[in-house]
C-alpha cells in the first residue's frame, strides 16, 4: 500500500498541484499558535507538553481514521494515505521556482532568475552572479527535496509498517512546522520554549538525513559523496543541513557554498562539493539526481512489499 499511494500521490500531484496549499499553511499558523499562546511560559517543560499536545492530536485523529477506513474497506484506506501524502509532500513546491530559474538561465536572462531566486528563498539575491544563481538555486533543491519529499516519505513508511496508517507524513510535516514557528526563535522572543521542538526536529531527522545522503551517494558519485559527507557537512552552519548539501554536491561533483550576497550583504559560508563551478548544466543535473533518489527508493519500497508478501 505504501508504494502505490506514494506513486499515486505522485502522479496526483504532477497533474494537478494543489493550489490551495497555502491556506493549508494559515490553518496550521492558526494551529499552533493556539498552544503557544495558551502554554508559552518561556519554559522547556512548557515547551515539550505544548509540543506533544500539538503533535499527539491530528497523529491521534489520522491513526484512528485509517483504522476505520480499514474496517470498512482496504481502498478507501488506501485513498486517506494518498490524500495524505498530497497534502504533505509539496513535490511541486520547490519544482516550479526551479525549473523557471532553469529556464531564465539558459535564455541567459540572470535579472529574471535572480528575481525568481529572491522570491524562493524570501532574500534579495540580485547581486548575485548567474553561477552564484546557480549554486544557491541547487542548494534550495537539494534541501526542499529531502524536507518535502524523502524525509516525509521515510516516516509514512515507517508508521505505515507499525500499522499507524499515514501519520508518519504528518508527524514529520507537523515536526518541520514546529521547528520553524518554536525551534528557531531566539530565548528572548521565547525563552527555552522552543527548545524542545528543536531537540524533537533533530531526532526525527536522524535517519531521513542519512537515508537521503545514501541514497545520493548510490545513485550519483559514491566515493565523492561519502568523502564529501564525511568532510564537510560539519562545516556548514547548520550540520543536518551541510548532511544533504554535502552529499548532494559530492554525487553531482559541483562545488556549492562559498560566499554570496543576499540582502545586500556578503554571506560567508564553507565551500563544499568538489570539481566543477555550478550554472545551469548542473541545474539539470541536480533534476536528474533528485529523480533517480525517488525512482532508487520506490524501487526499495517495491522490494520490501514482495518481502512482506512472501513472508
């Protein structure tokens, strides 16, 4: 069930992308500022009950629908798990600003890209070169890939292997969202509040950051990408990001990082990957990477269904 809902929602979503995604967003804003208005204490134990109240619900209500949908017939569960997976992959979130910043490139139009750019990432990026275009446009893919794509798909197999249905893609949407809104905030917007969300991101991120880089590594350069991997992604600022930018850059054998400026200001970074200079070749490559990770892990998840089936 779980490879035929994941190519199902694939496929739903490439046909029609859910336009209304955004107000999908303004509820969960609503959400989860509900508990941290109602909780926030500026506290790490206010933090953590906050966190599991907000998280344990929606698991709760989607466990039990699942269950009951697999009472009253396996296809309408299998519907909720592709209704699911729609709701929370976003495939085409980060697609379209790629491919049109792709496109800018190669029609050598760099003020259309870089304004493209500046839209994706919420800074301004237009004195930035087209190779800085490019670098940083394959950076936001590499990560948008394993946040909307890989690390949701790894927790849906995982809870969907517990018998929990669709949660796990929520669990990790739901993770994702509370980091950014509690997580990143500074201790004198929230004190220790947001600590936990923090601590709970990083958990859950453990095994999809590793599962994405390995999955680059064997369906791109092995050795570059374990060398890369290995080296450098503990230079980045954030660590579980240089994981995926590091490996990415490795198995697409393109140098990413180094400085570039955004919002007028000079950003410092460490460079890493290796090789060759990134512009709109590497662009495709990078398409090319993503779509072999995805085909690698639907072709594992075929393999583990047929294991189930004949045990």
């Amino acid at each position: 069930m779980s490879l035929l809902s994941l190519i199902a929602a694939l496929l739903l979503e490439q046909l029609h992308p859910l336009a209304t995604r955004k107000y999908l967003f303004t509820w969960m804003d609503s959400y989860v500022d509900f508990f941290q208005h109602h909780l926030n204490a500026g506290e790490h134990k206010h933090g953590k009950i906050a966190w599991f109240a907000a998280m344990g619900l929606p698991l709760l209500l989607v466990s039990l629908l699942y269950w009951l949908l697999m009472c009253v017939h396996p296809v309408l569960a299998w519907a909720g798990c592709v209704l699911v997976l729609y709701l929370t992959m976003g495939f085409r979130r980060f697609s379209h600003y790629f491919t049109d910043i792709h496109k800018a490139l190669r029609k050598r139009d760099p003020d259309g890209a870089r304004t493209l750019l500046s839209e994706w990432c919420g800074k301004s990026c237009h004195e930035m070169s087209g190779e800085e275009v490019a670098r940083v446009t394959i950076e936001q893919a590499l990560l948008a890939s394993h946040r909307n794509v890989f690390g949701v798909v790894t927790w849906f197999v995982i809870f969907m292997m517990l018998g929990l249905g669709p949660a796990g893609a929520i669990l990790y949407r739901l993770g994702l969202f509370l980091n950014a809104r509690w997580g990143t905030k500074s201790s004198e917007d929230f004190g220790n509040f947001g600590e936990f969300a923090r601590q709970a991101y990083r958990v859950m991120e453990w095994l999809p950051l590793r599962l994405t880089a390995m999955t680059f590594a064997i369906v791109g350069d092995f050795e570059d990408t374990v060398y890369c991997w290995r080296t450098q992604a503990k230079s980045w600022p954030d660590p579980e990001e240089g994981i995926v930018l590091a490996s990415g850059a490795g198995a697409l054998g393109v140098r990413l990082g180094l400085t570039v400026v955004q919002d007028s200001a000079p950003v410092h970074r460490p460079e890493i990957g290796m090789d060759e200079e990134a512009d709109a070749d590497f662009m495709q490559s990078a398409v090319g990477l993503v779509w072999r990770a995805l085909v690698f892990w639907m072709i594992m998840l075929l393999l583990l269904s047929l294991a189930r089936l004949v045990g």
